[in-house]
C-alpha cells in the first residue's frame, strides 16, 4: 500500500516580514478600526505575515486574502512608480489609506496625498515585486 504524501509544514511565523505592525487587516477593512491580532491568529500571505483577532477572521482573510492583504506586499506605490530602480520601501501604517477598498502604506504624509491626489496613476502600474526586493526601514 502506497504511504501518503506528508503535508508540508505550514510555514512558521516570522515578525520580520509582518505587516501592519500586527494590526488585523480584516477588522481594519470591515470596520475601520486599528485591533492588534495575536500570533496564535497569524496568516502568511505572498512572504507577508498579518496577524488577526480571531479563527474567523483567519477564515474571513483566508477566504479572499487579496481584499483584505496590502498592496504592493505593503510597498509605497509612489516610490514603486516613481523610481523603479531603487529598491522597493515598504509604508508605515501611519500613513496608510483605503482606495477602493484596497489598503495601501506609505513611508510619507506626503506620499500619501500625492497618491490621493490621482490614485489611479499608481494603481494601475505593473509591478512584479520579489520579498528580496524590499528594504525595510528602521526608524
């Protein structure tokens, strides 16, 4: 009898690529609201880890994780766009901001109101983005 193929673990947690500063994106999206997540709640999307608040609302991303999962990996579309040759920078979530339902982080306030001011210049974009590519900065 053929023995089953074992699962792959399930890829162990790792806070260096957290995104959100551990806030819940799906209580962010739904209710506009900044709620910390737990570890126990966290879910690795595209390299990116999210932590959440609850089995349901790891079921609620799980389900449709580009609605509620940032942008550009959590990358500054306004440097992504404006500069493709420096390395990729992800945004704070103090300057982070809703477009069509969408999450977006920049680095700046200034960023920020440049994408607000034409938004879809940004969005429409192509961008191929590796976890390699991205530099984090430290403040």
């Amino acid at each position: 009898e053929p023995s089953p193929v074992p699962t792959p673990p399930a890829p162990a947690y790792s806070p260096k690529n957290l995104l959100l500063d551990g806030y819940s994106p799906v209580t962010l999206l739904k209710d506009k609201k900044w709620v910390k997540g737990t570890e126990q709640f966290a879910v690795e999307h595209e390299g990116m880890w999210y932590l959440l608040t609850s089995a349901e609302e790891v079921k609620t991303f799980k389900s449709k994780p580009a609605k509620y999962a940032a942008q550009f990996l959590g990358c500054d579309p306004v440097l992504l766009w404006e500069d493709p040759k420096v390395p990729a920078v992800r945004g704070i979530t103090k300057y982070a901001a809703f477009y069509d339902d969408q999450l977006y982080l920049f680095l700046t306030k200034e960023n920020r109101d440049t994408f607000k001011s034409s938004p879809d210049k940004y969005i429409h974009s192509r961008v191929v983005l590796d976890l390699d590519q991205i530099e984090s900065v430290t403040r």
